[in-house]
C-alpha cells in the first residue's frame, strides 16, 4: 500500500459529496431494544419498592461497582413487601460495564437498566448513584438528573426482557410474563420474537340436573 493510498476513501466520498457524518446530538441512531444503560430501581404498581436488600446484586457484580445494605421492614410503615428492603444502594458508574448481570440475578425485579448512557459528571461524586437517585419516582418513571441527557424511549422495554424466558430456556415457558407489573407501566409485554400467551377461556357452568321422581307415601 502507497503512503497516500489511506487518503482514498476520504478522498472518494469528499468528491462524490456523499457524506456518513452524523450530527450529534441532534441526529442520534436508534437504540437496540436489549440496549444496557443506566440502572433504575422499580416499584410494584402499587408502590411497594421491590428491592429486599439481598444483596444479590452486589455479590454477582464482577466489577465490585454495586453496594448494597438491608434493612428491616419498619412494621408500622413497611417499604418492600418483604421482611427486609434495600437501606443502601449505591452504583459507581466509574467502574460500572454495564454487563446485566445484576439484573439477572435479582430474585424481584427490583433493578432494571434503561437505555439511557449519555450522562457526564464534573464531580466525581455525582458518579456514584444512591438509592434516592436509583429509585423511580412516584409515577414509575425514573428521575431524570441534570447531566443526563434523556431521550424518548430510554425508558421504555428495560431489562426486563430476561424474564421473558426460564432461566434455563425452557421452551415451555417461551411467551410467558415472568416478571411482576412496574408502577407507572403495568406488566410488560413479552420481547419481540415471543408468542403471546393464549387467551384463557373458563368452561361454561353446566345445567343442574333436577330430580324428576316422585317420593312415596
């Protein structure tokens, strides 16, 4: 190869005005539905914290970015269904690779990751995410903070796409929900390329038979 022979395709497109350059962040291409972003932690819909502080996360995490501490439930004001709820969650997105991991091993569906991975810190802190900042807000949606730069649809069709199956694959499951319902987004349907589960059909009471005899004197 030449010393300018690199310079051909540049040269090409320049003079062909054909041109691949994207503006951003104006212009952005669409995310895949499976798109590993940053983490939220779910409610169920009537606004329970799903999260039980098993620590589950934490332990399976191979990038050791994940700290969590449980609690017992106060019984006068319980936060999880649970006997125990997640006192302490904090993510360093400093050392997160957002391989899913944690996800999969959570037992409730309590963390999910969304698409969104544009967010930039200046303070070094802010890189660590705490439970406040993690948890959905009142409407289910996550709390949006101001350096992250969040987009239609980043919130849509989380992670929860791994319950779609058994753990295992098992093709008996395939099209079965098996994940709970989110606030703010009820039960999400099954991924893309699985069968939605039959409708169920109740069978029709039968007639009372009716004893037509006579009795006897």
């Amino acid at each position: 190869m030449g010393f300018l022979d690199g310079f051909r395709v540049t040269l090409k497109e320049f003079l062909t005005g054909k041109t691949i350059t994207t503006m951003y962040p104006q212009e952005k291409r669409p995310k895949p539905v499976r798109f590993h972003g940053r983490h939220v932690l779910n409610r169920y819909e009537d606004g329970m914290e799903k999260c039980i502080g098993c620590e589950l996360c934490a332990g399976v995490c191979p990038a050791r970015c994940i700290y969590v501490r449980g609690a017992d439930n106060p019984p006068d004001a319980p936060v999880s269904p649970g006997e125990r709820f997640g006192f302490v969650y904090e993510i360093n997105y400093l050392r997160c690779i957002h391989c899913d991991l944690c996800v999969e091993a959570c037992p409730t569906e309590a963390i999910t990751e969304t698409k969104l991975f544009e967010f930039s810190f200046t303070d070094r802190h802010d890189a660590i995410y705490t439970r406040e900042e993690l948890l959905v807000g009142d409407d289910g949606h996550p709390k949006r903070l101001p350096w992250e730069d969040w987009r239609e649809g980043d919130d849509r069709n989380t992670s929860g796409w791994v319950r779609a199956t058994a753990p295992s694959g098992a093709s008996a499951y395939e099209g079965r929900v098996q994940w709970s319902g989110e606030l703010g987004y009820g039960v999400r349907a099954p991924e893309e390329g699985q069968t939605a589960p039959p409708p169920v059909i109740e069978p029709e009471p039968e007639p009372e038979a009716h004893d037509e005899g006579h009795g006897g004197h």
